[in-house]
C-alpha cells in the first residue's frame, strides 16, 4: 500500500515546538492520566505517523494527541481505516468513588459527533464553575475555551458542535446568574457569551436550524451591548446583516450592514472593516446595484491591504483573510451574473486557503461546481465535485449543497 507523509502532524509538531522523542513522552504522560497505565509511545511510533505507515494510530495515542493539538484526528492528517475508526473513541470510564465518573454532564459529553466529543475532551467544558465568585482569570479561561471552539469550527463544520456548544452556552448563563462578581468581571462575562451566541449562531445553520441561528444573532448583540463590547457589537451586526440577506430581506441587510460601517470599531479594526465591506458587496449585488457592489469589493481589498500581520487577529477573525475576501466576493459577482469572474475569484478563493481550513475548503469547492452547472460545464462540474472530500465535515449546509449539485449534474 503506498504511503503518504503526514505533512499535517509534521507542521503541528514544528508549531508546538516537539521534536519525536518529546512528543512521544508527553503522549505517555497524557495516555496514563486518561486510561490510568503508562503510555508505551515512542520515537519509532511517532515516526510511522510522521511517514504515513500509521495512518489512524492506536486509541491509548490518539486521545492524547487529540488533547495535545487541540484539534480532531482528521485535522491532525491521520485518515480512518474504515467505519471502525471512522468515530473518535471514548475515554474509559473514571474509577468509581473519585465522583467524576458518575457526572451526567462528563458522560454527555461523549455522545456527540466526533469533533463534539474532541472538543468536551480537550476543553473540560464542564469545568467552568456555576456557582462561588468568579474572577478575571475565570473569564480568561472561559475566553480562551471559546476561541478554540472557534477553531474547531473552522476546521470540520459546526453541525457536531452545535449542541456541545449550545450546552456550554446554558452553562456560560447559569454561571451568571449562580456566581458573584465585580462590575468588570460581568462586563467581561457578558462579552464572552456574546462571543459564544456567533460562534453558536454559525454552527446552528451548520446544523441545519437557520431559526436557531436568527435567536442566537440577536441574543449576541444583547451580550455586546451589555458588554459595552464594540467589537462585539459590529461582529453581531455584522451576523445580523448575513442573516436578513439569508432569509431575503436585502433592503434591511443593507441597512445593517451600513449601519455596523459606521461603528468606530469597523473604522478602526481594519479586519472588521474588511469583512463588513464584503459582505455589503453581496448585498448591492443581490439589490442589483453592480456599481455600489465593485466599490464595496475594491473597498474590502483596501482594507485587507492594511491588516496588521504582526498582531494576531481575535479568534473569531482567523478565518479572514484574503481567501476568504476572493470567495465573498465571488459571491457578489455570482448575484450579479458575472459566472466567469465568479468561477476566478472562487478558485482564488481555493488556491490561497491554508490547508487547515476544511469547512471553508469544501463550501468553495462546492461554490465552484456550482458555478460550473450554471456555465454548463458540467463534466468539470462533475471532477470538482468528486474531488470534495466531506468525511470529516460536520456542515448539513454544505452537504444539502453538494448533494444539489450532483443531482444537477445527473439530470
């Protein structure tokens, strides 16, 4: 059988900084915490996943390199064997009488999807406390969890993480109403649950409950304006203005969308700017106003030119960058007609996005076939097609999609 060099896991461990012998030492230390006997991981093992010969290790490794990475087995470039392997396994249960092991919210936790269960694992979501006085330092972690959900967003879909998510939310809102806390520390609360309710409100419509995604937008700008948060604020303006174009009400998209340009953080976060001005492109797109659209498109370019590179973007923000930019905009010239100059941004869109970004990789690659149908190129439509790869995808959005596109060639 030929083997593939994982390229993935040999970047991750650069990133982290763990040569073989240590990454096989801290996996150990990891995979005796989880299953209560010493790892037997070593430089050897962690060679056969470097060169492929291993492709879906051992569950006594990849639970801790799920917790090391922070990230599911597939965005790690390790590929299932079959449907054997095909669901992240679960920990064994705790020994009974330490009182985890008998926690409804920890054995919850690994019913979800794989990508729920590997975020539960990783996080320790049910460790953010309800009751007692929360600090700062709470809410950095609680921050911190938030951003990389995020993240596994960005890398398999939002359709497992929804009720995960959801739950974490519930939890965020018993924790304000059950702890004390200072004036700050609300304030600061209140901006990460706003964070939360986006980041949620994607997932929903990953998970195919776009009502859900309507609440939770606005429960977002709620939090924001709690908050006093401004960036929180535009965020959710922004996700409002997305929404009322889903749900076909171009005219108040506009407004919104106008409305969160004019906010100081968009004029002076180049970022929020830059995605603002995109999505305003595909709303004079949709009310057919082709020359307000190329100036919005050449407007988010404006600003992409001034992000700062040296100061990482909020975790919520990683996602946009100028494949991301190319791929809005080619939304903007497929609601204006323009299918060619569409089909060049998205493959654009395609050759720019970092190889990590699944979700957005598989929602271009099907924009792309589309766009082919609409062209009548349909044997290109058809490769394109068959080249996206859902296994590890948890998005019914962008699977419904694909699942057109294939019918549309087929007839």
């Amino acid at each position: 059988m030929d083997t593939q060099r994982n390229a993935v896991l040999a970047a991750l461990m650069k990133e982290y900084g763990f040569g073989r012998q240590k990454l096989a030492e801290e996996v150990n230390k990891i995979s005796e915490r989880i299953f209560g006997r010493p790892g037997a991981a070593t430089d050897r093992h962690v060679r056969r996943w470097l060169s492929g010969q291993a492709r879906w290790p051992n569950a006594r490794y990849l639970l801790p390199l799920v917790e090391i990475f922070d990230r599911p087995p597939e965005a790690m470039g390790f590929v299932p064997r079959g449907r054997s392997s095909n669901r992240l396994p679960v920990p064994p249960p705790t020994t009974p009488g330490t009182g985890e092991g008998d926690d409804p919210v920890k054995r919850r936790m690994f019913v979800f999807a794989p990508a729920a269960m590997t975020v539960a694992l990783a996080l320790g979501l049910d460790e953010t406390p309800t009751t007692g006085r929360l600090t700062h330092t709470d809410v950095a972690r609680i921050s911190n969890k938030i951003g990389r959900m995020a993240a596994h967003f960005n890398s398999v879909g939002g359709g497992a993480l929804f009720e995960v998510s959801t739950s974490y939310l519930d939890r965020l809102r018993a924790a304000l109403d059950g702890c004390t806390y200072g004036p700050s520390v609300e304030q600061a609360l209140h901006s990460a649950i706003g964070d939360l309710c986006s980041s949620v409100g994607w997932a929903a419509h990953d998970a195919g409950q776009p009502g859900q995604a309507r609440i939770l937008f606005a429960d977002a700008l709620q939090s924001a304006l709690l908050a006093s948060d401004k960036r929180g604020q535009a965020r959710a303006w922004s996700n409002l203005s997305m929404q009322a174009r889903i749900d076909g009400r171009t005219r108040e998209a506009l407004r919104v969308n106008r409305a969160a340009l004019e906010t100081r953080q968009a004029r002076q976060d180049p970022r929020i700017a830059a995605l603002l001005h995109s999505r305003l492109a595909i709303g004079h797109a949709r009310a057919r106003d082709p020359r307000a659209a190329a100036r919005s498109i050449l407007a988010a370019q404006r600003a992409h030119d001034r992000f700062d590179t040296a100061a990482p973007p909020p975790p919520w923000l990683k996602f946009l960058d100028a494949a991301e930019i190319s791929g809005l905009a080619a939304i903007a010239h497929q609601a204006m007609g323009q299918l060619t100059d569409a089909e060049i941004a998205t493959a654009q869109a395609l050759q720019l996005l970092p190889k990590g970004m699944r979700r957005n990789r598989a929602y271009y690659s099907v924009q792309l076939a589309e766009l082919q149908v609409a062209q009548g190129n349909l044997h290109l439509a058809e490769e394109t097609a068959a080249a996206i790869d859902t296994s590890a995808l948890s998005s019914q959005r962008i699977t419904a999609r694909l699942a057109a596109v294939h019918r549309a060639i087929a007839a």
